[in-house]
C-alpha cells in the first residue's frame, strides 16, 4: 500500500494552493495515507491551514530558522529524511517545487518524474514532454520511493473540511551554510493570482508598451480576471517575469483564457492547454492561435477591447 | 577559474513534434537539432565571465551519441576553449547525466558549472539540481541575473512569486532561465578556428557511470485535440458566443 508524503509550499505564512492540488494527485493512488511536511520558520499557522485538505492524515512540521525561505539546499535533506518510510514523495510542479525535489531524489538516489498529470497506479504515470506536443507513460521503479512533482494545472484542488493531527517532527539533519537568502522582489497585485484564477487575460508583443497593458487590466478588472503576458511581452519589459504563461513560464487552466495579441507560438499554448474556453483575438487570421482557440476574432486589439468592456 | 557548461543536442525548438505511429516515440529522423536553446543561454554567460576576466576557461560538455561532434565543434564555434564528448548511444536520464557530470567535475575542479534550466526534449528539469545535490554544492536554478564577487555569486532567480536573489558560495551550479542574456550569432571564422580547437571523446562506460533506467519510459501518445473552435465577427458576436458558454 502507498504512502504519500506531500511537501507544502507557502508563502509569507500563506499555505500555496498547489499543496490541495498535490494532495487530489496522490489521492488517485488510492493511498493508505497522505501526509503533508511543512518545514517554516514557524510552521504552525500553516499546518493548521493544511489540516483542513480533505484526505490528510496527518500533517507534519519542522519549526526551524533556517526555513525561513524556501532554499532547496536546506530544505532537501530534511525532506529526505523526512521520507523515510514513504512510498511517494510529491512536491508541485511550481518553481518551488522543480527547485527542490530534483535535489530531494538525488540525495535519496532515485530519478524524479516532472510534472506527473495523470496517475495510471502505484508506479505509472502520464507526463508532458517537448512542451506539451508529446505525452509519455512512464513507470518507476516498485522498490524505491517515487519522487514526482505533480504539473497543478492537471488536478483540482482538494476540499477544505477535513481535521488532520498536526505533530512537530524532530529531524535532526545538519544543514548547509552555503546558500544564503538575500531579496524577495515579489511582483504585487491585486488582481487574482494567476495560477488560481477562474478568468485570465493575457496580453502579448503586439501591445507594444507596458502602458499599453492597461487595455489589459481594465478589461482584466472589469471581468475580475488575473492577466498573463508572452515571453515577447516579458522580454521587451512591458510586464514582469512572474506574469509569463508558457512552457517556461505558468501552466494555467482557468476556465476562460483571453489571448490578446499572441501569436499562439508552441511554448505558450502549452501552458494553456487546459483551459476551459480559449479566446483569441489577433488582427492576423492565419496566426496559429485561431487553431486551438475555441471563440476567434480577427481584429485590431485596441479597437476590440475598448468595445468588449464596453459591451460586457 | 574554469566554467563547465552542459551543452544538450535536442530538436530544435520550431520543429512540429509528431509522436510515432507506433507510440514508441517521437519522430527525430531528418529533425532539425540544435543545442538547447537554455544551454546556449549558460555558455554565453560562461563566455561573457570570461570576457570579464572572472573565468579563464570555458569548457562544453555534451553527453550525446557520436555523430553529436559538429554540435560540440558549434559550442566552440561559439566561444569555448574546449569541448568533451561523453559518448552514450541513447539518451540518459537527468540522474545518469548528473553522475557522469560529477564524474567530471572531480577530475576537472571547475569553479562554476552553468546549466540550462530544463532541456526542451524531455523537459525535466531536473540535472542541475541533482547535480548540486550530488556534489554537495550549493544551485542556483532559474537564474536570470548572476554577479560574481570572488568566491560568492549573488543569482537572481525567476520563481512564480516574482525574483528572488540569493547568495551562494562557489564552487556551485547554475542553472539559466531566458532572460539571462542573449546568445551571439556564431560568425564564420569562428566555425573555421573551432575545428582547431581541443575535443576530447569519452565513452560514458570510461567514467564508470552505468545509464539507469530509472524512470522507464512506455508508450507515447499525441496531447488530446481540443474540439475546433468557432470565428465571431465582431465584439457583438465574441458577446454572445460567451454567453452561449455562460461565461459572462
Ligand atoms: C525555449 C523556449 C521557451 C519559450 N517559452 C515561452 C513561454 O513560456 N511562453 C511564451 O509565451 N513564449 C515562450 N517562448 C517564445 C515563443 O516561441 C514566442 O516567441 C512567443 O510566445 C511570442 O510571443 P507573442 O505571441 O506575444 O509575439 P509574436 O509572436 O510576435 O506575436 C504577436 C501577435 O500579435 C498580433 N498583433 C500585432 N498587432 C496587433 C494588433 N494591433 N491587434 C491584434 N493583434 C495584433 C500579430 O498578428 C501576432 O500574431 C519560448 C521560446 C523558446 C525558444
């Protein structure tokens, strides 16, 4: 029978959703337990925010200074040791987690597999390769722990009404000194989270300015949407890193996607695939974004979207 | 001090990716290959340390099957001083391609190892890290800004939340993100002085790392189609169709 141990991540003493989308994964395995680890400098707060995940057994902490932040180089082996007696560690597909679990299944000696979307059972999964255009069933082996990172945008988030034991762990593991936190320069908003968000709007080069984007936002405010961007968007400065959806970038599934002025280039319909209704609107009619968009218009963008907010 | 670079063969990054009818794979006769578009990005950074005068020497390194030299003699097109083939006739997993890497840094001493961030065959995502783990040195992924300051570099990294900087002591890893820098077009004299230049071949078996199939892979299938999509008009029409979908 497996045994799940799921790593949570959070944020400013915010449990991470993609702790409850983990915890939908390894639920497919049909465990005899899913625990979930919180290592934080005070990880109470957050265990109890993790002990209502319905399915949750027993929610486990590790208190300690030096988790502070989220540095895979401290935290690895303390996970490491945590697993022991696991039949699967997970960790989400997130920058957090593809920072840490690689680390966590090379010091126990074991391959990973990235971005787990489907569970087939115990040890065979589904996993997206060469962006998204492939999927590969691949199989672990049976006597070593599986260490995955789950790709979120594949599972719903577990519900919230369950009461897990909370318990301290005592792990005793001496951590390196080497790796030092300096910054935090997180990108602020208002708008909903895009990775959470049921509705966003994503904006590409053919804006052509970050104060262009206000187009963007203003719809974006008018629906209650998060707003994304392209790489072209990002690299040409218009709108911060944390707001690119693509291979490289956030793999999202809202239940409406808005691509305004994207060309639908392969590395960003990857990370939208999952959406529930794809929108386009590209004054281009041969871009390749028509072919997966399920409502296309082929216009100017800064005619369109004035008139959309107006319409809606 | 010395860069080792890992410079990955894979199919190149405009390519339409069809999975074979049999499901075994993925086409790749008569693909186009090109280095990884992320290992480009880490040996141009290796190269611009290296124009700074903070590294001396910048070596590339490819675990790939033999016909992969004019891929290598690219990377010292590009700039590196030398190149090491470890030979594997198939692909290795991020595990088998960490140890072999260590394997090579006990013998090479590097200061800094530069990576890409994730190949864009496999997309693991995943050799950087155990790389690092397996050598007891700090890493520094997704980076997108890297200062070296004697035996500290100081990354900023591209995470979900935003950038976050960190400080690692040297000898480490790096694995680059995107916006790192980029990479120079390689000028033609360049591809005629790189053919003089060392490249040293090196069977995988000869660093005495076995390639574990630790992560078997089986059948490959296509991603589902999403059903074809309907033109609108005009603005009305969008309206519309997005109430029809009670989206609005
Ligand atoms: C390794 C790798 C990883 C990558 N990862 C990502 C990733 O994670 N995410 C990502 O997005 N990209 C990624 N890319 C980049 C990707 O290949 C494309 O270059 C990028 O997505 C293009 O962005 P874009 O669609 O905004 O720009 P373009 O391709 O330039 O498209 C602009 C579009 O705007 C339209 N347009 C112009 N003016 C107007 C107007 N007034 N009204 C309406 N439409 C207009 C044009 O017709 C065109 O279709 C990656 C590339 C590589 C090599």
């Amino acid at each position: 029978m497996s045994k799940v141990l799921i790593i949570a991540e959070h944020l400013d003493g915010q449990l991470n959703p993609s702790t409850a989308k983990c915890v939908s994964a390894a639920a497919k395995l049909s465990p005899q337990a899913i625990d979930i680890l919180v290592l934080a400098e005070q990880a109470d707060a957050i265990a109890a925010d993790a002990a209502k995940i319905d399915g949750v057994g027993t929610v486990l902490t590790v208190s300690r200074a030096e988790n502070a932040q989220p540095l895979a180089a401290i935290l690895a082996p303390q996970v490491a040791k945590a697993a022991d007696g696991y039949s699967h560690v997970f960790g989400p597909s997130t920058t957090f987690g593809k920072d840490l679990m690689p680390r966590v299944a090379a010091l126990l000696g074991v391959g990973q597999v990235s971005d787990l979307m489907e569970v087939i059972d115990a040890h065979s999964f589904k996993r997206p390769i060469y962006a998204g255009n492939a999927i590969v069933t691949v199989t672990a082996p049976a006597d070593a722990p599986v260490i995955a990172t789950v790709r979120t945008a594949s599972f719903p988030a577990a519900g919230s009404n369950g009461s897990a034991a909370v318990q301290a762990l005592d792990l005793d593991v001496e951590l390196p000194g080497h790796t030092r936190f300096v910054e935090l320069k997180a990108g602020k908003s208002d708008r909903p989270d895009l990775q959470t968000a049921s509705r966003v709007i994503s904006g590409g080069r053919a804006l052509g300015s970050g104060e262009a984007f206000k187009v963007i936002y203003s719809l974006a405010d008018k629906l209650g949407a998060g707003v994304g961007a392209s790489r072209a968007a990002v690299d040409a400065g218009y709108v911060p890193n944390d707001m690119q959806v693509g291979q490289t970038g956030k793999i999202i599934a809202p239940e409406l996607y808005i691509a305004v002025g994207i060309s639908g280039a392969i590395q960003h319909l990857t990370g939208i695939k999952d959406a529930g209704t794809i929108v386009a609107i590209n004054k281009d009619p041969d871009a390749p974004i028509f072919e997966i968009a399920d409502i296309g218009l082929v216009g100017d963008l800064f005619k369109i979207l004035p008139e959309l907010e107006a319409a809606l | 001090m010395k860069i080792l670079v890992g410079y990955k063969r894979v199919v190149d990054f405009n390519v339409r990716i069809q999975v074979k009818p049999d499901g075994s794979g993925v086409v790749t006769d008569g693909v186009k290959l090109s280095p990884n578009p992320f290992d480009e990005i880490a040996l141009e950074e290796a190269l611009r340390l290296r124009e700074k005068g903070i590294a001396e020497e910048v070596v590339v390194v490819a675990i790939a099957p033999a016909d992969a030299q004019p891929h290598l003699r690219n990377g010292l097109a590009m700039g590196a001083n030398r190149a090491i083939h470890i030979v594997s006739d198939g692909p290795v997993q991020p595990l088998t391609a960490a140890r072999a890497l260590l394997k090579l840094i006990e013998k090479e001493q590097p200061g800094l190892v530069l990576l890409g961030k994730q190949a864009i065959d496999d997309d693991a995502n995943q050799t950087g890290q155990m790389l690092a783990a397996l050598w007891q040195r700090p890493q520094a992924t997704f980076a997108s800004e890297l200062a070296i300051d004697g035996q500290v570099a100081r990354v900023t990294r591209e995470v979900d939340a935003g950038l976050e900087t960190i400080e690692i002591d040297l000898p480490a890893v790096v694995t680059t993100d995107l916006r790192l820098n980029e990479p120079r077009f390689i000028k033609l004299p360049d591809i005629m002085k790189a053919r003089s230049k060392p490249l040293e071949t090196l069977p995988l078996s000869d660093l005495g790392v076995e390639p574990g199939d630790f992560i078997a892979a089986g059948q490959h299938e296509p991603p589902p189609a999403r059903a074809r999509g309907v033109m609108v008009d005009d603005v009305a029409g969008l309206v519309d169709a997005l109430k029809q979908r009670g989206l609005v």
